[in-house]
C-alpha cells in the first residue's frame, strides 16, 4: 500500500507537468543519451513507459521481460536494489521534480527538523507510587541486561550499561507494541507488570530521583520520526509519551542535518559526555528513533584529599599489575556476601552512592564469575543488608566509554518479536502504510571516577525501522586493586541508576 500511494502520487505529478508527452533525457546537443539511468527498455530515451515497465517488474509480473542491460539502468537512486523506491524517483524525474537520475540522484526537501511539542503540556497523570512489584522488576532487569552485556564482552573490557536509561527507551517504545510484541517487551521490562502500569510508576519515580546542586541526575526522552506521508504516529501515542516520559516529538527530514540534529540534542543532554549517538541513519527504511539521556555528575560527601592520593598497583586478569592512582579512604558502610564484599561511598546531599563489589580472591571468584551468580534477589539482598562500621578502602581513579548493541541482549532476555520484521506488531505507533519492527537498540555510556566526585552519561536511542546494621569494632578492608563490580545508587529505592565493572583502569 505504501509503495502504491507513493508510485501513484509521483505518476499524479508527471500528469500535472505534461512531462509523459515527451521524452525526459537528452544531452545537452538533444541527440539521445546512452546507456542513461532510467532507459530500461533501452529506447534511448528516459519516459513514462519506463516508469511503467519498471513497476511491473517490482510488482513481480511474470510477463515483464528486462534485459541486464535494462536491470543495470533500472536501480535509477543507485543503491544496489531495484525496488519501487526506483521508480518513485524515476517518475518524479519525468515530472522534472530532481535534476538527475544515478548516483548523483537526491529529492531535496525545503523541510528541518520540528519540535511538535513546542507549547504543549503535559497533561495531567496519575503516577504509581513506587513499591515492591517496581524494584523487583528493575532488579530482574538490571540483571538481565548486565548478564547478556558481559557475555558479550568476550574481550573482557570495561563495561558500563544504565538500566534506567534502557528501559526508559523501550518503556517508550512498548507504548506503540500490540498482541505478542508487547507482551514479550512488558516481560523483559516489568515482569508481571502491563505496560500502563510501568507509565504510572514511572511516572513517580522519575519525579522523585533526588536532585541537588551536587549531585544531579539530568533526564532528557525525545522521539524522531520521518516527516513522510506514510509515515502516521498516532496522538495518542506522543501524548502518553509526553505525559509519562515528558518526551520531546520531533519531525524531521532523516538526512544529514537529522543525524546532526540528533547528535546536537544527545550531546546536550549527557552534558557533552556522549557528544556523538550516529555516524548516519543506515537506510531509507529507517522512520523513528525513541532516545533516552542521562546526565549524572556528584561531589563525594567526602572528598579524598591530596595526601590520600598515591600511586599504586592494580592487577587485571592474566597480565602484570599496572600502576595507577589510587585513592585511599574510610568509609563506614560496608557490603558482604558469600562470595564479595564491597563498600558505598555517598555523594554530597546523601540521594545516591558509589557501591563498589570485589569478588572474593580466596574463593577464586572472577567478576564473571560472579556476574554469572548474581540474581535480582542476591543484589537487592546484598544492597539492602548493609553493615555500619568502619572499612579502609582503596579504588582506583578511572575513566570509560563504553558502548553496545542491545538487539541480541534483548532477544535473548525474551522479547526477540519486537526485532522480527514479519511477526513485530508495532500498530499504537505507525498508523501508516506498513509495520515496523525494531532494528537495533543502541546503548552508549560515559563514567569518571576521582578525588572530586563521578561523572556519568548514557544514552539508549531504539531505532524503529518499517517493515542499619550492628557495629563492628574490627575495620574491615576492601581494595579495588583487581577487577571489581560498581554502581551508582539511588538510596531512596536501593536501585543501580548504573552498573559495571572495571577490569583496568587504564582503559579509557
């Protein structure tokens, strides 16, 4: 249907222009071009029966014959498929719309990129206060997302991922799923939870995430789509975004300015710690990104001072320790399980902490190790039934980007229809011709770790394409001079905003 309407409204405007009376390609001294884009039945001229002939071909008529030659003029947008895309720009070329047919071929558009929700407000909601059935979901999903993340890490980098800002992006997303798509997505983000349920809890737990001068979660949701007729995002599904999520919608061409436009907003939002999402949009078939952004930057309540600062050795898996710079501290709150233990150091205003896990060595116990042990119960556990005494610490300063595609992770957490591109039932998001599936869901992350505090970005875009405990009077120790597990921590619900570990910190 779409192709149809597209075809129909090119061939509409060739009638209009009169340009199937006569033919469309001569040289520039009006004797008849050779070998020219378009002149599939090789007449040496370029006109409507063309047009004709290369529709019934990607109509798959059986009684169209085209020779080599022919197939080698047809792929008139030269991008190595002939499609009726080909012959959407063949007939605007009749209708004189573009200059040219071949690699030099564009449709320019006098359109940039809108916000469609300048001067709209959010309306009135009402939110879920967060409880047990929340935290339980975004423990069973933190665990998940980390599991499938570090399996694929085979070089056994460092590694980072935000929960909050990936589920945030699918949350969007799920608003526009219907039947087995949203089904599967509703498992892998809220478990027994429906999505109008995540909406209202999420609703309330993004209003009450701490925010103080030093240290301050900035959250940005925008969604992009095509501006293309075929292309028709319900209202309803904007409004529950932007009621929800407070989610930006913007319209815009999917050309050049568009990956800029993109990048500039991702780039602002993570305060210039992911300056960069996209190096292109891959294809015409890409109509929609849902993007979430975080921005995390804290002072530590306590600040390590010049004389806690000292090098020292850090050893990764199967090399010789490196040196680095390692801050040594005191903290009074400490983590034990069977197999780690660990300690949180608060950042100024007392809403978020820094949770570090060591495996332990005399167990033998890797981080892998461990990350393959964890459960949503053991971490929630191990966050839940701290020790208030003193611990002598020493961490490494550190610094990363890290970045991922989610796709397989997220298949293989459970919800592998939303990526297939016969079964995905995206319908609450596209009302235009055609489906759309999800092509990949793409994850990127910053984190800095000093004397000062912790800067922290991530950004998670899914691109849609269509079709207090006892005291203790012995000091307990933990030093993060091997590969170790960390987190950022909201205190008020025990939830990883962030969450990953440091196998050298010399990485960057």
């Amino acid at each position: 249907m779409k192709k149809r309407f597209r075809t129909a409204a090119a061939l509409a405007a060739c009638i209009l222009t009169c340009s199937f009376l006569m033919p469309a390609a001569v040289s520039a001294d009006d004797t008849p071009a050779a070998q020219q884009y378009g002149d599939i039945n090789l007449d040496q001229q370029v006109d409507v029966s063309d047009a004709v002939l290369l529709a019934r071909f990607c109509a798959e008529d059986a009684t169209v014959n085209i020779s080599q030659s022919g197939k080698a003029l047809a792929d008139v947008d030269a991008d190595g498929k002939i499609t009726q895309d080909d012959t959407v720009t063949l007939l605007q070329f009749i209708a004189k719309l573009i200059p040219s047919l071949g690699p030099a071929a564009q449709v320019e558009t006098d359109y940039k990129t809108v916000n469609l929700m300048d001067g709209i407000k959010s309306a009135e909601i009402k939110s879920k206060p967060v409880d047990a059935a929340f935290t339980d979901s975004q423990y069973a999903l933190t665990i998940n997302l980390l599991k499938q993340t570090a399996q694929a890490n085979t070089q056994n980098d460092n590694l980072m991922i935000s929960p909050l800002s990936v589920s945030l992006a699918l949350s969007m997303t799920a608003n526009g799923a219907k039947d087995q798509t949203l089904t599967e997505m509703e498992k892998v983000l809220g478990g027994d939870l429906k999505i109008a349920d995540l909406n209202a809890y999420y609703a309330d737990y993004l209003n009450t995430l701490p925010n103080s001068e030093n240290a301050q979660l900035h959250i940005a949701n925008s969604i992009w789509f095509k501006n293309d007729p075929l292309i028709k995002v319900p209202q309803e599904f904007l409004q529950t975004n932007a009621d929800y999520y407070k989610a930006d919608a913007y319209k815009a061409p999917f050309n050049e300015q568009t990956v800029k436009d993109i990048n500039d907003w991702v780039n602002k939002n993570t305060h210039e710690m992911i300056p960069k999402l996209l190096d292109n949009i891959p294809n015409g078939n890409v109509f929609m990104y849902l993007i979430n952004a975080l921005a995390f930057e804290a002072d530590w309540a306590s600040c390590y001072k010049d004389n806690e600062i000292g090098e020292g050795e850090f050893t990764p898996y199967g090399t010789d320790p490196v040196t680095v710079e390692m801050m040594h501290g005191e903290e009074r709150t400490y983590l034990e399980d069977e197999y780690a233990t660990g300690f949180m150091k608060s950042y100024k205003g007392g809403g978020y902490s820094f949770a570090a896990i060591l495996p332990k060595e005399s167990e033998s116990i890797t981080v892998s190790d461990y990350i393959g042990m964890m459960t949503p119960e053991s971490l929630q556990k191990l966050l839940s039934t701290k020790q208030n005494c003193k611990v002598i610490t020493k961490m490494p300063k550190f610094k990363f980007a890290y970045d991922t595609e989610l796709s397989e992770a997220l298949k293989a957490a459970g919800m592998p229809t939303a990526f297939n591109e016969e079964k995905s039932d995206f319908g609450n998001l596209n009302a235009g011709s055609g489906n759309g599936y999800i092509s990949r869901v793409l994850h990127k992350t910053f984190i800095q770790v000093d004397e000062a505090g912790t800067k922290a970005g991530a950004v998670t875009a899914v691109e849609m394409q269509i079709k207090s405990a006892i005291e203790v009077d012995k000091p307990k120790t933990v030093y993060l001079d091997r590969p170790f597990i960390f987190m950022i921590v909201d205190h008020q619900h025990n939830l990883p905003i962030f969450i990953g570990y440091v196998m050298n910190p010399l990485e960057e």
